[in-house]
C-alpha cells in the first residue's frame, strides 16, 4: 500500500493508535516521497469497534455459542447487543450504533481543518466502514453493506463539512495487493456481479448531455474497454447482461472476447436516463435555456423532471426491476457464478444506491468512471444484505488510485 501512494502528497495523515494501524501507518509514511505538512496524528476515535463479549473468539465459536447475537450481528447489527458489568449492575452496550456515533465525531473533529486539502485516514475495517457509510448518510442497520479489505484504499471527496456533499470516488482498491478484485467474504457464497460502465464516447469527452441518443464508443473508449478486458481476463466470468445501447454493448463484447463461451443478453431497462430535451446539448446551452435547473440537477437531482425525459424516480423503478431480475436469475441457477452487467452512469449510480438501501437523492454519491468496475457479492441467506465489495476501480486504465477518466455529462 506504501508504494501505491509513494507519489501522493498528504497535508495531514491520522491513524487509530491501536498497533496494527499505527504500524501501517508508519510504513506508509516511510515509502511518501513527500513528507506530510503535519506529523501523524492519532486518535481513539479511530479505533476499531468494540465488540467486549466477543474479543479474542473466533467467529465460529461465537455462532455456535451465541447464536442470537451473531444472527444480528449478520442480518441487523445495529440490533447487536451486549451486556456490560457495571456499579450500579448491567447495562446494555450496543457496538454498531455507538461506532457510527464514533465515526460521525471523527468526522466532525477533523474535517474543519482541511478544506481543500488531501488527507490519509488509517484505521480498521470496521471503523472505515463507519466512516464512509456516515459520509454519505447510510444507517448503522447497513454496517455489513460495506466491505473493507486490509490495505484496501478508499478515496472520499468532501465538498466542506459532514452533511454536505460528499463522492465515494472509489471504495475498497486491492489491485495494488496482486488482487483485483476482493475475496467474496466467508459465509457469503452466493452470486457475485461486476458491475461496469461502457467506455468513453466523443460526447463524454466533450461533456455533453447523450442520455438515450445512441452515441458509440470514441478511441478512446474501445481502448478503455480493452484495458478493462485485460484486467478483467482472468476473472471467471459465467454470464454477462447489457444494456442494448452501442456504448455498453461494444465495451461488453470487447471484454467478453477473453471468455468466447459467456452469451451476451440485452435488457432494455438498463438503457442510460432520458435526458429529453437536454440531449445533444452541453452544460453552458442547457442554462441558457433552462435557467437554474441545471443548479438543481447538481444540488438536487431528484427533484428534476428532465423535459420530455425521465425523473429519477422512473429511472430507479426500471434499473431495480432489471437489477432484481438479473440477480433472482443467477441466484437460481445450480452454480449462482459471476454474472457481469455492462450499463451506464445514471443506471449504475441508481442500482449502487439501492444495493445500499440508498434513494435517489443519494444520486451523486458514487463516481462512475467511463470502463471503471465495481464488485457486489450476495449471500445465499437472503436474510443477509448484498455487500458492496469494491467500486469505481480505474487502476486498469491509469495505473492510479484516482479515477482521471472524463468528467462530465451522463
């Protein structure tokens, strides 16, 4: 992990004082070719959750000898409950509410001093999945919905303080550990999708709004798609769906050229947001036109009936229909496999928020990089939620941590 951020400069680098953490911390720092403006930092703020009754146990004992609490603790944690000695007689802890409770302060604490600044965080799987899900106003009941590998890397871009606007820009990178995409968690063993956004059009490049106009892929894109076939090539892939459009299905076919025996299936419910009126247009023409709606689309996307277009809203209704098909249907089959599902930033945002219980006023908080990947696992169980395993991964393209792909119009 040293090494993928040797090149970065940080202003301020904070680590739980827990060893393991600060240990990492500290061979990170030894590998910065630019020291950071401040010393380490560390604070109990980022230690790892506090799970008194089960430390030091192993999972498998806990499940056998606490079935109750380990079933919450996989299907309802913020219902984890545990019962701690005191003066004046037992009281009841719960881990996960106080950990989100413990995220959100670090948060608080530390983000007023570093505005516009780019600073590392090293903690702990359970802490960091505390801190992105408050960034971006997930609930403690969705502790488990987020995965974080050790030495995975996560990029968050803070618009000011919590509360404010905050992009997951990518989350839980492992290509920089020789694995390129995270091992499904234990016990999860049901079907997995890579999740994958056509390459870049002339249109994406030029940042103006395609929407439903079937724009193809430039150059560049049907070289990003073959970055992303390579990278994906040694992935066994068993079934793989695409919108029907020419930008998903060319970047689809192109990956699918290293798995020659996986049959490509269309659906048309994956097909990008109807923009209306706005397509073919850029940002400058669309103010013109339509004062302050472009500010509200920013600022407010659900709020926006796009004229003679779609709302968010019916966008989410036809992406989740499709989602919940393609995921009953690999579920079904005797070996539920990797299916992969080639669409576009508007779908993929709506189908990442709603595998985290998320609305579509949460729109803009997962970045989509033209060719980018991202990872979700099912478990068997359905009492169990999907976990979001790794998104946004750009490293094939860029060979960096940050998504440089074009910014821009959907």
């Amino acid at each position: 992990m040293g090494a993928a951020l040797s090149a970065l400069s940080f202003d301020a680098v904070y680590s739980s004082p827990l060893r393991r953490a600060r240990d990492t911390a500290d061979r990170i720092l030894a590998q910065l070719k630019t020291p950071p403006a401040k010393p380490l930092q560390t604070t109990d703020k980022l230690k790892e959750i506090n799970l008194p009754v089960w430390e030091g146990r192993l999972f498998t004992e806990i499940a056998e000898q606490d079935p109750e609490g380990y079933r919450d603790w996989q299907t309802q944690p913020h219902k984890l409950k545990m019962s701690l000695p005191g003066a004046d007689g037992a009281t009841d802890y719960y881990p996960v509410p106080a950990l989100f409770e413990q995220a959100e302060a670090f948060w608080r604490e530390m983000l007023p001093h570093h505005e516009g600044q780019t600073v590392l965080v090293v903690a702990h799987s359970g802490i960091n999945r505390a801190l992105i899900s408050t960034a971006i106003g997930l609930s403690s009941d969705r502790y488990q919905s987020v995965h974080q590998s050790n030495c995975g890397i996560s990029v968050l871009n803070f618009a000011g303080e919590l509360g404010e606007a905050v992009q997951i820009e990518s989350l839980n990178l492992t290509a920089h550990l020789g694995e390129l995409l995270p091992k499904p968690k234990k016990g999860q063993n049901g079907p997995r999708f890579l999740l994958v956004r056509h390459g870049e059009t002339d249109w994406n490049r030029q940042k103006r709004f395609q929407g439903q106009i079937d724009v193809p892929l430039n150059e560049n894109g049907r070289a990003q798609s073959q970055q992303a076939a390579e990278f994906l090539k040694p992935i066994a892939i068993d079934y793989a769906v695409t919108s029907p459009m020419l930008r998903p299905k060319e970047t689809a076919e192109i990956i699918l050229q290293y798995h020659p025996d996986v049959p490509l299936d269309l659906e048309d419910n994956l097909k990008e947001i109807s923009h209306g009126l706005w397509e073919g247009k850029l940002e400058a023409e669309i103010e013109a036109e339509y004062p302050g709606t472009l500010h509200q689309w920013q600022r407010s996307p659900e709020t926006v009936q796009m004229p003679e277009g779609e709302n968010l809203q019916q966008v989410w209704e036809r992406a989740i229909a499709a989602w919940d098909h393609i995921v009953q249907t690999a579920a079904s089959r005797p070996n539920p496999g990797t299916t992969m599902v080639v669409a576009h930033d508007a779908v993929n945002k709506a189908i990442l928020c709603y595998v985290l219980g998320l609305g579509p006023e949460h729109f803009w908080n997962f970045k989509q990089g033209n060719g980018a990947v991202s990872g979700i696992d099912y478990a068997a169980n359905t009492d169990i939620q999907p976990v979001l395993m790794a998104m946004n991964i750009t490293i094939h393209l860029s060979g960096s941590i940050f998504d440089k792909t074009a910014a821009g119009a959907l």
